[in-house]
C-alpha cells in the first residue's frame, strides 16, 4: 500500500523545451542531470537521465539501439522496443527520474515515457556475519528488497504470500515491504501494522531499524521487542508461525513482529540439530542470560555482606585475593565491565585484523596489569570474564547489548543491600517483562502468562512432530502445524 502524495498533479506540456526546462527547476538544476538530443522518423525529443544513478550501458541498450537500428518501424514498436511507459503527470516523472529511470520527451506530446536503467550494484548472497551456524542454509538478505522477497518466496512458493509496499520518509521516500501468509497471519495484526507504519511522519527513513523506533510499543524498554534477522529461514519459519516480517530497500536486516523474549534465545541450529542437541544448547543459551546480568551483582553481594554462603575451602583464597585491593567491590567492576566495553567497540571499529589483536592483546595485558599492581582481584578477573562470555552466547545482537545495560543495575543494588537489592531488581524487572507486548502479543509469554502446551519450543526443543499445533502466542488463523505422530499413525493404517 502506497501512501499518497501531497504534491499537485502537474500534467506534461505540449513542447519539449518547457517540459525540461520544469524538470531542471524541479530538481534545482543539479549538475548530475544529463540532457541528450535524438532524432528518428522525422520526430524530435530529449532524453533526461541522472548519470549518478543509471548504468550506462542499459541506456546504449535501452534507449540508443533501438533508435539507431530503427528500419522504418513506427513510432510505437520504437518505444516498445524500449519497454517505454507512459506517463502524464511531470511530479510523478520526476519521481521515477531520481530514482534511476529516464525520461523521454517527444516534441508535441502531451505524455512522456519513462526507461528503466537503474543502475544495480548489489553484492553477492553470503551468510551473514552476525549469525552463523553450523548447518542449514547458509543464504543471507541483501540491500535489495526485490532480491530478498525473492529469497522468501523461492522457499514459500505459496499464493497465500502477501506483499504490502510502502514509501515512507518526505525525503528519502525509502521502499518499505510487511510479508505474511494470509491464511495464518491474525487480521488484527496485520491492521495494526499497517495502522502503525502509516502513522510514520518523517523525513529521515533509511533503514529498518529507522522504522523500529517508530512502531515498536515501549521505546524506552531495555528489551527489543521486534527481532532483527538477516537470514531467510529464519524469516520463513516466523512466516509459517503466523508472525509478520518487515523489510526496507537499502538494508539487509528484516524485523520480525510480533516477538517474545525467549525467540531472541532461539537460533536455526536449534532446528537443524537432533531435538535432544537442540534443547541442550538452548537451555545454555538461557542460562548465559542469568549468568550475564546477575553473576558480578552475586559475587559483590557475596564478598560485602554475605561471607557465610562461600564454601569454607574457598573462603581463605577469596579473602587473600580481595584483602589488599584498595577499592570497594561495585568500583573493581565497575572498572572491569567499562573496560570489556572499551576493548569490545574498540575491537569493532577497528580493522579486521588489528581490531581481533586489540582485543586479545589488550584483555591479557590489562587483566595481567591490574591484578598485579593490587586494583582488582583475581577472582574480579574471573568473574567478569565468565560475564563477558555469557553476554556473547546470545544469537541476537540487540538482546545481547541489553543484557550489558542490565547487569549494572544489578551490580549497584547488590553492591547497596546484598541479596535483597538483586532480588528486588529481578522482581522489578520481571513485572516489567510480565507487563510487556509485542504488537498486542504477550512479551514473555509462554511463562506469562502460562501457557504449559508451549514450553515445547521453549526452554527446549522438542522433536519436530512433536511442535503441533502451532503457538498461540501469534493468534495465528490456522492453528495445526502438522499431524502429531500418533496421528499420522492412524492416518498410515
């Protein structure tokens, strides 16, 4: 669905000169507009072409052969040869014109047609970098959206496929794409989508995760609530569970919506292992996010107030390695969080090759020099170290970087009451992710509220005839997946 202009019509005029020099004002005379003369059958026009965005060789193809080799062939096999179409409103040309296309003038018509010859400079299909795996498909999106609604639909070769496309942003009017299967989608999640998107007011749109900002519900919650993905399958299997993805011309990132906390844990591994290998590495996944946020907060409360829960046999080395460090426990980790942070953007920025030296080199040397002059203590290292690790097993990126923000309250409330400020920061932020949605969906359902028939692709995995009927937590219209085992059984008998 488009959204309608607000500029006038402004139809074509009768004589070339008036038409381009409209067109020359319109684009205030910018020296990338390129103006060319052409002659044939006794007709006389100009073509317009922005040379920054239009491949040269298209245009000797599209536009020059065809009136070079013309033998005598009317006007109009002329301007089917060039796949010409034609065009009455000069604001609407103008739009096609930036965008890569040309425009040809005829002397006395009161129409114009317009040639594709954008020029198209997309890289290769490659895995993204960012989420890996060890087996399945290895194809990843691009910044084209035409090449990656191809790479949905050569895995979904159904007509219930829908596309909507948009243009949003005054000014970069970017091309926006929701996909969904019509016959699992919930209507009322694809009318809110669509409510929200329209309801974009902006100049500046270029990205998806532009879009995030501005249709998302809680913009100031620590957790995403849309899921970002570069890889098909995994858009494709969020499609067959009635969910709905979101892809922008220009980026290869597709967002997921509705999400829920849990399916940031999930990964295609998950599927392309054996359920029982699948269940073990997502409950480590899991795992890493209580390790993440609460494992430095634990060890400050330990060390400040609660010495009695440390095992006798490692009371003595603790307390020998933490006696002569001048700092209190919140400032040792404060110190070592901001410095992991520090070495991780450093590392990031960086070229390849110096930024993995930087942050191999410069953890080893720092944590060695800390330790050895007396401002942490080795169990510190220890601990912030296993945190760091912990923070990295999650498959996304943006849950990852909220788990970073999340263990310093955490640590602050440890390091002021011991156990009960973790355990009111965790009920703080339990209430919080209760409390949530994800487009009208329930952020951290199955576990709130409680849904025990979908803690079968939860915590676990379990095998793939086991996972029917689908979700609930999407509303999706057709709720068998596939016939369970047994009744497959029956169905071979």
């Amino acid at each position: 669905m488009l959204k309608k202009s607000s500029i006038t019509l402004q139809p074509v005029f009768p004589t070339v000169e008036e038409n381009i020099q409209y067109m020359k004002n319109a684009t205030f005379h910018t020296d990338d507009l390129v103006r060319q003369t052409v002659s044939f059958l006794g007709n006389t026009g100009e073509f317009l072409f922005m040379y920054t965005m239009c491949d040269q060789r298209k245009i000797r193809k599209e536009i020059l052969d065809p009136i070079s080799n013309n033998k005598n062939e009317s006007l109009q096999d002329i301007l089917i040869l060039m796949r010409a179409n034609k065009h009455d409103d000069l604001e609407k040309v103008i739009d096609l014109l930036v965008k890569g296309n040309a425009v040809l003038f005829i002397e006395g018509q009161e129409e114009c047609f317009v040639i594709e010859v954008k020029s198209e400079h997309v890289r290769s299909i490659t895995e993204p970098s960012n989420e890996k795996v060890v087996e399945g498909s290895h194809e990843g999106f691009v910044e084209s959206v035409s090449i990656n609604l191809q790479l949905i639909r050569k895995h979904i070769e159904n007509r219930n496929l829908v596309v909507k496309r948009y243009k949003l942003g005054n000014e970069t009017k970017i091309e926006t794409t929701i996909v969904y299967l019509q016959n699992l989608a919930n209507p009322k999640l694809i009318e809110e989508i669509d409510r929200r998107i329209l309801g974009i007011h902006a100049d500046n749109i270029t990205s998806s995760e532009f879009i995030e900002e501005y249709i998302e519900d809680k913009s100031f919650s620590p957790f995403p609530q849309l899921l970002h993905t570069e890889r098909p399958d995994r858009v494709i299997g969020n499609l067959l569970e009635g969910r709905v993805a979101l892809l922008a011309e220009g980026s290869p990132t597709a967002l997921i919506m509705p999400a829920t906390f849990f399916a940031f844990y999930q990964s295609p591994d998950d599927y392309s292992f054996r359920s029982v290998q699948g269940s073990f590495i997502r409950l480590i996944r899991v795992l890493s996010f209580v390790i993440a946020i609460g494992l430095p907060a634990y060890y400050i409360a330990v060390v400040s107030f609660h010495f009695e829960v440390i095992p006798q046999d490692l009371l003595l080395p603790i307390k020998g390695s933490i006696e002569h460090i001048p700092f209190l426990p919140i400032f040792e980790a404060l110190f070592m969080e901001l410095t992991i942070e520090l070495l991780r953007e450093a590392g990031i920025r960086l070229p390849g090759p110096v930024g993995q030296t930087i942050g191999i080199v410069g953890g080893l040397v720092i944590g060695d020099s800390v330790v050895k002059i007396g401002l942490v203590s080795n169990a510190m290292v220890i601990v912030v170290a296993l945190t760091a690790i912990a923070s990295f097993v999650v498959p996304s990126h943006e849950m990852s970087a909220s788990v970073r923000i999340l263990r310093f309250p955490f640590m602050i409330a440890a390091a002021l009451f011991g156990f009960i400020g973790i355990v009111f920061v965790s009920m703080v932020i339990l209430i919080h992710l209760c409390k949530l949605e994800s487009f009208g969906s329930p952020y951290f359902a199955p576990a709130a509220p409680l849904r025990w028939k979908d803690f079968k692709d939860t915590f676990i995995r379990l095998p793939q005839w086991k996972l029917t009927p689908r979700s609930d937590q999407t509303a999706p219209q057709k709720a068998m997946d596939q016939p369970s085992g047994k009744e497959q059984q029956k169905d071979d008998e």
